[in-house]
C-alpha cells in the first residue's frame, strides 16, 4: 500500500473514534463507500446498521423520501409508511454518497436534520429523533459548488467537520 493510503486509513482510524461528520472527496472509482465502512467498521457505532444512499441514481423527487421516509398516503404511490435512510440507519452510519447532486431544497432539510437531530417524514406532523453517524461523499468540488449557488455553505460546514481525500488511481504510488 503507497504510503499516501497508509497515512488515509491511519487518519480514518482516528476519525473512527470519534462521531464528528465526515466529508470523503475524490474521483469516481477512488473507494469512498469503502472508505466510509472502514470508518464504521473502526467505530463505536460498528454494531449498528450501515445504510447507504446513492443521492445521484435517484430522480430528486424521490430522493427526499428515501432520506426522510413518508406516511401511507403521503403522496399517489405511497401506500405503506416507509421509514427513510436516517430512521433505518438507526444509531449507525449513514452515507449519502454524491451528496453534491442532492438539489437546494434537499440540502436544507439535511441541514436541519444534522443541526435537531430530527427528521419528519413526508407527510408526517411529528418530529422523529434519529442518531446516525454522517459520512457524505462527493467527486465533484463542494467549494466549487457553492461558488456556483449549486450546494449550500452552511451544509458544507457540518457534513465537513473532518474531509478526507482519496487520491486518483492514476497517481503513481510512492513508497
């Protein structure tokens, strides 16, 4: 292993201690979801769920759902209640990857999921508690994406509470 991953996975190792939000930046390909269940798998929280969210293979009219769950009849096709990636993570890990993708509105009720520590569902009238481990991952800029209005600075600032890069496969490995 090049010593720039040895010296990666000793700084996930530390993280892993602790449950401050982690930022994973780096190209598609890099590891990042392997990255991120390395951290889990290094954490207090280990025993606990890991669920993940591929915010990008998702059309956004159902990425909210998917982080938040719905009520039966929330909306057309909503038959059944369906708890949503934060409830099911359930004091474990939650990675939303390609967090970058996730549209303005979205990104403000992650926010203020991260700051309560509450989530409603769709069409829901309470608050629902949930403890999760934030670790959110992006191969495009986040500095960028604010400069440009596509991604929310206050966002940025809790889910980058710790960043951490994987450098590119093509990078020639030092020893």
């Amino acid at each position: 292993m090049s010593r720039p991953m040895r010296e990666l996975f000793q700084t996930a190792q530390r993280v892993a201690a602790s449950d401050l939000p982690v930022l994973i930046l780096g190209e598609s390909g890099t590891g990042k979801d392997l990255l991120a269940r390395e951290i889990h798998a290094r954490s207090a929280r280990s025993r606990q769920r890991f669920v993940a969210l591929n915010c990008a293979a998702l059309p956004e009219s159902l990425v909210e759902s998917e982080l938040f769950g719905h009520e039966k009849g929330a909306f057309t096709q909503a038959v059944a209640a369906h708890p949503g990636k934060f409830e099911q993570a359930g004091r474990g890990t939650l990675i939303l990857d390609e967090i970058g993708k996730v549209e303005l509105g979205t990104q403000a009720k992650i926010l203020r999921a991260v700051e309560s520590g509450a989530i409603e569902p769709l069409g829901g009238t309470q608050p629902v508690q949930v403890d999760v481990r934030l670790i959110s991952a992006t191969n495009k800029s986040p500095e960028a994406a604010i400069l440009e209005g596509r991604f929310r600075q206050d966002l940025y600032f809790r889910l980058a509470a710790v960043t951490l890069f994987i450098p590119p496969l093509r990078d020639p490995a030092p020893s």
